[in-house]
C-alpha cells in the first residue's frame, strides 16, 4: 500500500513529462520536416535559376551568332562600286570651267549632280578649267593639278591651239605627255575629242580632228569621239558667242556624251579596287 501511495503521488508528474516528451518530439519532426522543404524549395529555386541562366547563355550566345552572320554578310558588287569614293578631274579650257554660265551649270558640277542621282554618293568632281587655256599652258600647270590625286581624268583641250592655227604636232605631242603626266600619277584618263570649223582649211582640219583617235589608241586611253557632240553648232544650246554651252547644253554634253564613257570606268576602277583589297 505504501508503494501504491508513493507511485499514485508522483502520477501526475510521470504523466507531464510524458506530453513533454511527445510533444518536444513533435517539435523536432516539424522542424526537421520544415528544414527538408526549406532545402527542397532552395533546390528547386537554384534549378530554376540555373535553367534561366542557361537558357539566357543559349539566347545572347544565339543573338552573337546572329550579329556575326549579320556582320559579315557580303556586300553587292553594286553597293561596293555606288558607296566607293571617287575622284574626278575636269581638266581643260573655258569648256571646262564654264564660261558665262552659273557655277553649279557648268559641265563639272553637272556631273557631280548626276552621279550622285545615279548613286555614286561619294564621287567628287573638281573644276580644273581655265579659260584660254591651250596644250602647252595645260602641261605647264600639270604638277599642280597633280595635287588633286584624281582617280579620274577627263582631259579636253587642244581647242585653242587650234583657233590660233598652232602646229598640229606640237598639240598632239603636249597631248601625249599631259596623258603619260597624268597615268604616271595614278589617274585613268578619259580624252575628250575636239574639232573645229572649217575656216583654216580641211587640211587643218582633218588632221587636228585626227590627233584624238590616235592618241587613244596609242596611249590605251577611253575616247569621248566629239566633246560637244549634239551641242556644238546648234544657236539652241550655246551662248551668243556661239562657242560656249548653255546649261541645257552642258546637260547634253554630260548625259550623253560624258556618262557613257565614265560609268565603265569608274566600275572598272572599283573592281580592280576591291579585288586588290580581298587579295590584301
């Protein structure tokens, strides 16, 4: 009786500390339960985390591939030849420069307009013309003109040599060598042919009209067969002074006389231009 006295006693306390245990237990199993889905979310955070960073990785490296593609992608023979920087020298006499018509109507400054229409956005054209200007001063200035650098050459002169009725020799020989001059500098030269009136004789005539054809075929040059084609001797397009163009003339004279001419040779230039650079 007495043990049962003493265990009956102390019950209540055995029975506490039972729930205590059970209960201290239950704690751990949530905390424990609560640690595992913590770990779990974590993992299943980074996963998706590193399946983002990889797929960005895949999409900028894409985007890379793509620009490069893009980067490298040829460039048309036509776009090379219109965007290609060119220079273009009007070399020769008051038909150059322009006589008694406004700066942007003589033939340079046409041109120019021209072919940037026609899509040449980077050709320039400079004015080297000088009224009274024959062979013999044009030689002597040719060091100067040099300056330019032209890719492009388009001589025409020998016109008043031949009103003053000087030795048709003589201009053919300062012909020949502003020619070489000018080749010797790195320029193409286009010659512009030339003839004039009757009035010296046919003789004359003949054999200044002739000097051009021979120069060009001897020095391998492109030939502009008559420079005022369709313009010289009509009152239409000419001044009063019935040598020199209008605007409306020097537009014909660039249409269709210079244009034909130049166009294969600035398409010949720029070929030759980028076949060297893909060969470099």
């Amino acid at each position: 009786m007495k043990v049962s006295s003493h265990f009956s006693r102390h019950l209540p306390a055995v029975a506490m500390l039972t729930i205590a245990l059970v209960i201290s237990g239950c704690q751990k199993d949530a905390e424990s339960t609560d640690a595992t889905d913590s770990q779990n979310t974590s993992s299943q955070s980074t996963d998706s985390k590193s399946t983002d960073v990889q797929a960005a990785t895949t999409q900028t490296s894409t985007q890379t591939d793509t620009n490069e593609v893009t980067a490298d992608a040829p460039v048309s023979t036509d776009q090379q030849i219109h965007s290609a920087p060119v220079t273009i020298l009007a070399l020769g006499d008051s038909l150059t420069e322009g006589l008694g018509v406004d700066s942007d109507a003589n033939y340079p400054a046409q041109l120019e307009a021209s072919l940037k229409e026609l899509g040449y956005t980077n050709a320039k054209v400079i004015n080297s013309g000088l009224s009274g200007e024959t062979s013999t001063g044009l030689v002597n200035r040719l060091d100067w003109v040099a300056q330019t650098k032209p890719d492009i050459t388009i001589l025409t002169i020998g016109a008043n040599d031949a009103m003053r009725g000087l030795d048709v020799a003589t201009i053919e020989k300062n012909i020949r060598t502003a020619v070489k001059s000018l080749q010797d500098n790195g320029s193409h030269v286009i010659l512009g042919g030339m003839s004039i009136y009757d009035n010296l004789g046919n003789d004359y005539v003949a054999a200044f009209s002739d000097i051009y054809p021979r120069v060009a075929k001897d020095m391998n040059v492109p030939l502009i067969p008559f420079f005022l084609e369709g313009v010289g001797g009509d009152p239409d397009l000419n001044q009063a002074d019935a040598i020199h163009p209008t605007k409306e003339g020097y537009q014909i004279i660039v249409k269709d006389n210079i244009l034909p001419i130049l166009k294969p040779e600035i398409e010949k230039l720029t070929a030759s231009s980028s076949t060297n650079t893909t060969g470099s």
